[in-house]
C-alpha cells in the first residue's frame, strides 16, 4: 500500500495499513501543540481511516490529553478500578507494586471484559467519539489489539440483511457486558453502575462526518428491541461477526511508545489477550460523543 503526503500538511505522510481502513501518520510528534492546519488534517484523516496509528509517541497523561483535545471534548471516567485521573483510564496489567496482576483479581477481570468485540460507551446515552490508547509498556507477541470497520460491514452487507436491520434498536448494557465475566461485577462498584443505565441505539447510524451508513453493534449489546432476547443476541453476534470476518481485520501489534486512534462511531475493536506474565502499560484517553446516535 502506497505512503502519501498530504498537500494541506506536507510534514505528515499516511501509510494505509489495510484494504478497507487503518492508517500510519507520522511527521509529528503528539507532545507539542499542532499547527491549526495539522490539526485539521487529521481530523480528515480520522473521518476516512478510522484507524490511525502513530509510532513512537512518548507522551505523559497530561500529553495525551492536550493531543486528544484536537478532535473534540473529553469523556470522564467512571470506574474506579482503572483510574487516577479524570481523563485517562490505565488498562494495565499491572498492580500498585508493579507486579502481574494475577487471573483471579478483578482489574484482570475488568480487563478481559475487552476481548469482546466492542466500541467504547456504547453503553451511554451519548457514545464515545473515539479513543486514544498510549503503549508505555508492551510485551513481545502479545495482548494485541483487533480492529474491524461497520461502515464496511454495512457497505458489504448483503440486502436482505440490510433490510431486516435497518430500523431495529438494540439495549446496551454494560452491567450486562461485566456479568459475562464476573457475576460480581469485575470491581465496578454498584454506584458507578447506576451512572449507566441499559440504553437503546439504532443498529444503524450515519457518521456525522461523512454522512456514510453504518452498522452499530457491538458486545455490550444485551438485547435487541422486539425481537426474543436469545434471538437479539444472535443477530448482534452475527452482525459482529460479518464486520469481522477473515480479511477484515486489522490487528495492530503494538510497538513501544506506540499510540492508536479509533472512531468508535463505526469501528470495533477488541484485545486478543491480557498477558499473563508480561507486563502491559495501556494508558486511555475517550473522546466524548457529540449527541445521540442518528
């Protein structure tokens, strides 16, 4: 796949990492502030990729946030079990003396809730925009990160599909996600649970952005509206699986320093593991949604 250099900011260059979707920018670096031209660019960049990949990053929690802020406000956090900062979630596999956390404690439990294809927020009234995740620490081979694009998933999706989906809404649940893994609640307090009640979406939304179709499901979908719950689960898992299917996916194997953008308004993404005896240093910006699903 062919690097290009943008003519509005002639410093980057855009590598497409896959056929459908997912790129690597380079010719900046996140710790400084961004030129309004460079800042636009990529935000055009985020809108026609959905997957930026930039190498190389060594940014700091406060960094991260100042970068996120280019494409729109931020989402706070919520769940204590992974956070110390009102903007940055730190989905590390480690605990406060830096040791591997081990497989029955529940951040390692909160964690594995993400090897579920997913977009972030879903569970909100408003959905997240997008997510920034920094690799400060990244074990050699594993706890890679899948990404597949539901805008793709809607364009490739054949028409009688379309015609049975378009117009359904789904429940998303986060306390529901959680129950997969731990009955307990994987660390999330019923306090913060109750700031997330079930909501409904529409199972297909245009991007605000490019005024494009797109499939919205994602694993935190506990029922869809009208139809048997057992059934609901099917058909979100079947449409989850459309988008994901061979040749479909991108999976970002993480470098050092590495830091990557998604849209979670019409991309999924997933862990492929939580590494059990290496260490891994996640640290997660979100980018608050703008309004409803539409």
């Amino acid at each position: 796949m062919q690097t290009e250099a943008l003519s509005d900011a002639a410093q980057l260059t855009v590598r497409p990492l896959h056929e459908h979707f997912a790129a690597e920018v380079t010719g900046f670096d996140m710790r400084k502030p961004q030129p309004p031209e460079i800042q636009k660019a990529l935000r055009d960049l985020f809108a026609r990729y959905s997957v930026l990949v930039f190498r190389d990053q060594r940014v700091t929690d406060e960094e991260q946030v100042a970068f996120t802020r280019i494409f729109g406000d931020l989402e706070g956090t919520t769940f204590s079990v992974a956070h110390s900062h009102p903007y940055v979630y730190q989905l590390s596999n480690i605990d406060e003396n830096g040791e591997v956390l081990k497989p029955d404690t529940t951040k390692r439990l909160f964690l594995e809730v993400n090897a579920r294809w997913h977009t972030d927020s879903s569970y909100r009234p408003i959905p997240a925009k997008g997510s920034l995740l920094s690799g400060r620490e990244v074990p050699e081979g594993e706890g890679e990160t899948a990404f597949c694009s539901m805008r793709v998933g809607w364009q490739t999706l054949p028409d009688e599909m379309r015609r049975r989906v378009e117009g359904l809404k789904a429940v998303h649940n986060y306390a529901y996600s959680i129950s997969l893994f731990d009955p307990d609640g994987a660390g999330v307090t019923q306090d913060e649970l109750a700031t997330v009640p079930p909501v409904v979406h529409p199972m297909v939304r245009t991007h605000p952005d490019t005024g494009e179709k797109n499939l919205y499901v994602s694993g935190h979908i506990e029922r869809v509206v009208g139809l048997p719950e057992a059934e609901g689960r099917a058909l979100a898992e079947e449409l989850i699986e459309w988008c994901a299917r061979p040749g479909y996916v991108y999976e970002h194997h993480w470098r050092p320093f590495d830091a990557v953008l998604w849209d979670n308004r019409c991309a999924l993404h997933r862990a492929t593991a939580i590494p059990l005896t290496q260490r891994r240093i996640m640290h997660r910006t979100t980018i608050a949604g703008e309004g409803p699903v539409t």
